[in-house]
C-alpha cells in the first residue's frame, strides 16, 4: 500500500493577515532593532519562527474556555479543572499555577536550592539554569557528548550519560544534589528526544542516591513522539499512554504551557509531595498570586486544562512534528547544515557551517538570524554564545559547541507554503553567506542577555 502523508487534522476557521515589507524595510528595521530579532516589531515581521511559546492556534474549543472563565479571586471553578486534567494526563496529584514557566522555576529553586548545592541537567536551558544560579546553585551539564554534535544522527540525543552523573556525585556528594532537572525534547540540543529506556534508569539511580527527580515537560507531547517513533516496545502505545507513562517516573515537574500545551500564557509547577506541595503553595501566593490561581486568569486555566487534552492526541502530534520534519527534510535537500535529527519543534541551522568565515566571538548565530530577517522577513532565534551568557564566577562568555539559529514552529499556525518559503529564503541567504558581518555588542544585559542585547555589524566582517 502506498504511505499516506500526514496532513492537518484541523481545518482554518479565521486568518490573521500579514504585512509584506520591502528588502529596505527591513534592513531599517532590524538596525533599528540592534540586529537582535527579538527586537523587532512583530508588525514588521512577514514568517514568524522566533519561538513556539504563546504563539500557538488555540482551537475553537479553547477559545469556547475561554467564555467559561471563573474569574474568582479564590477556588476558580477553572483551578480545579485544570488540577483534574494534570492529574488525569499527567499523574501529578498536586498543582501550582505559575504565570508561565519560569514562575515554576522561580519557586521550585527557591524551595529545594540551598547555596553550594549542584543541579544536573540534560544541557542546560536560559530560564532554568538562571533561577538555579540564583538560588546559590552551579549547573552541571550531564547530557550524552552526541548532543553537542549537530551532525550526530544518534536518535535519544536528550538522554543522560549515568557516567557524567555519577562523576559529579564522586565529586561533591549526593547531599549536595537536591534535585536533576531533566527536560523531554531537549530545547538547546535542538528538540532532541529522551528515551523511556534512560527515564526509567535515571527513575532507578534517583531511588539510589535519595535525589528528586524533577521533569521540565514544557515539550513532553513531542518528546513521546519520538518514543512511539523510535522506541522498541512503543509503536502500539499512544501518545497519551506514553506522555503518563513519562510523567510518572518524576516526582515534581515544571511546565511552560505555552508550547505542548498550546495557551497564550500560563503554566505550573506540579508534584506528588503534599508537604512540598504546602512549601510551594506558600511561595507562590508571594511571588505569583494565591494558590488557585498562580499567575493566570481563570480562562486561561480553563484553555490549558483544553490545550492539555488535544496536545496528547495522535493526529495533533503527528501533523506537528511531521510539519518541523518537512522544513528539516526541505532544507536538507538543498545541503543546508542543520542539527540531525530533526527535532520536535524547530529545524536549527548550523551557523558555524553557514558562516565559516566568522569566529564564535563575532555571534554568526546572531549575524545569521539578522541576516534571514533582512532577507526575507522570516524571523528566527540565535541560540549560541549570546543565548548561553557568561559563567557566574569567572565572567568569561561560555562558548559553546551548538551555535544555532533556530527556526521554530508554532503549533497549527503556518501552511506547508511556508515552509517552502522558509526553506526557499534560507538557501538564498546561504548563497550569499560571505556578505554576512560579525557581530560586537553595544549594549549587553547582565542577566538572559540575549532577549535586550543590541549589536552593530563589524566591517570588514
Ligand atoms: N522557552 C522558547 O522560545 C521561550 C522563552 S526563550 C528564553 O523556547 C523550557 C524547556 C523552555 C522555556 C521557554 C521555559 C521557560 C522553560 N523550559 O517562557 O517562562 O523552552 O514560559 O518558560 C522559550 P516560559
């Protein structure tokens, strides 16, 4: 029998028009904007593939939630259904509302981080690893090397290598690890999966040392994709099967709702621990709002408890990432260097390959994703040396092996006529890379420097 392509299982009820802008336009524009497409205008941007965050199509169904809202300053009637669906979806008993995901960060490093204390990760992210280091903890990476190598096909390039870990509790001492952060599909590696096979071991290992376990499942729907995908004994399991089955090998977990599971704003910190519950529930009416609320309106709790059901479902997952697959396989045809494999929601571009002729302390990254802006009106991220900051103690820039533009897809946003342009626009600005200028801050922010930093070109490049 001949394959059946995915296709989209939703059809388009109402359409936001764009505005298309001229080649000077832009190039006014993303000046304007310090050459950080973070910057810009939305206005001023034709594809936008800056993030996957808040940015989704909320469903007719969602929006109907939205009508629902119980916007009662306590016990919203949307709290409790929100706090049944985590429950039934994702395993977790108790939940916190955050406004998003770093509120989540906010209080869980403030309940478990003491100063001195060490918190290893499967690579790091910005928002996660700040609110660690603020709290007084360092950061260890303990992802597998592949990860690191954008041209490593190995398929669980999110998973954890136990020798890393181990080697930190050598070390310094399992008392001095209160916790290991372990996100599914790894956002810095590139969208890159975790298996169930190295979940369930490091679910063995924590037992072991009496360390938590704590799960950022802000992309827990693709990670199980993957799973389904690649993972011998899962190809009959759904998706919803297999994200509860992820979930319960954790015991606390932040989310930023706004990608998997698909609301403008919100998210939570969730556990099965009734006294950290407590803990947590006294942190977040100072920083968030009261405990039935967090940070989010009753009718956004009542889209995400919606958002949670229709992300874990088969044809949802399976158009989404079968979409960011197209772009990666578009691009791949014309030999542009991207991270391999494709992950779970954007296609990153190698600019190191793309721009041999600057050095990382010129930000090719950055100079690539100002670059594909000018050109086409696309906009993109870095995720390079600008997005990995400085190290807190010694103040030099790290200087990592990943410097990547980002191109991320929104969830039920963009036609398959956008990734061809997308693609088409790419493989334009690659064949002129040589005219591309390195980089040199004029204004660089202390903290998550990447979000306000202004650039200027340097000339020659
Ligand atoms: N991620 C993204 O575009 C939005 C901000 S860019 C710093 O990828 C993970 C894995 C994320 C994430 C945000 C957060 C923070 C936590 N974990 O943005 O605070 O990808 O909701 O979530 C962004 P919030």
């Amino acid at each position: 029998m001949q394959k059946r392509s995915w296709a989209e299982p939703y059809k388009i009820k109402m359409v936001e028009l764009l505005k298309m802008t001229s080649p000077e336009d832009r190039r006014k524009a993303i000046l304007a904007a310090g050459l950080n497409t973070f910057l810009l205008r939305s206005e001023d941007v034709y594809i936008d593939l800056l993030t996957d965050s808040g940015v989704g199509a909320m469903s007719d169904r969602q929006w109907s939630g939205i009508m629902m809202g119980d916007e009662a300053y306590a016990g919203s009637r949307n709290f409790y259904h929100m706090r049944d669906t985590i429950e039934a979806y994702y395993s977790y008993k108790y939940t916190v509302p955050t406004h998003q995901g770093r509120g989540a960060e906010h209080i869980l490093s403030k309940m478990l981080i003491k100063a001195g204390d060490y918190i290893p990760g499967n690579m790091y992210f910005t928002t996660t690893r700040l609110h660690q280091e603020l709290a007084g903890a360092t950061f260890v990476d303990v992802i597998v090397d592949a990860a690191h190598d954008p041209d490593n096909t190995m398929p669980f390039k999110g998973n954890v290598d136990f020798d890393k870990l181990n080697a930190l509790v050598d070390d310094v001492g399992a008392e001095k690890i209160p916790y290991i952060c372990i996100a599914t599909c790894v956002n810095m590696a590139g969208g890159q999966p975790i298996s169930l096979r190295n979940l369930k071991e490091l679910r063995v290992w924590c037992d072991k040392h009496d360390i938590r376990f704590v799960h950022d499942m802000t992309r827990v729907a693709e990670n199980a994709y993957f799973i389904q995908k690649q993972e011998i004994g899962y190809a009959d399991k759904s998706i919803q099967e297999i994200v509860y089955e992820i979930c319960q090998l954790s015991d606390i977990a932040t989310q930023s709702s706004k990608k998997d599971a698909m609301v403008n704003i919100g998210g939570f910190l969730a556990m099965n621990d009734a006294v950290l519950y407590e803990e947590a529930c006294a942190l977040v009416v100072v920083y968030e709002g009261l405990h039935t609320y967090g940070g989010m309106a009753g009718r956004d709790m009542e889209a995400l408890a919606i958002g949670i059901v229709e992300s874990v479902q088969d044809d949802h997952i399976h158009a989404r990432v079968g979409q960011v697959e197209y772009l990666g396989q578009r691009l791949m045809d014309h030999n542009v260097p991207i991270v391999q494999p494709v992950g779970g929601h954007a296609v990153f571009l190698n600019a190191r390959k793309i721009l041999p002729h600057l050095r990382q302390e010129h930000f090719p990254a950055q100079a690539l994703s100002a670059a594909l802006y000018q050109e086409s009106g696309i906009r993109s991220m870095e995720r390079g040396v600008v997005s990995a900051g400085r190290d807190k103690d010694t103040g030099e820039n790290y200087m990592p092996r990943l410097e990547l533009v980002r191109l991320t897809i929104p969830r039920r946003v963009y036609t398959q006529a956008h990734m061809d342009v997308t693609a088409e626009s790419v493989v334009d600005v690659m064949h002129k890379a040589d005219q591309v200028k390195g980089l040199r801050f004029t204004y660089e922010p202390e903290l998550l420097r990447f979000f306000q930093a202004r650039f200027e070109e340097i000339n020659p490049a």
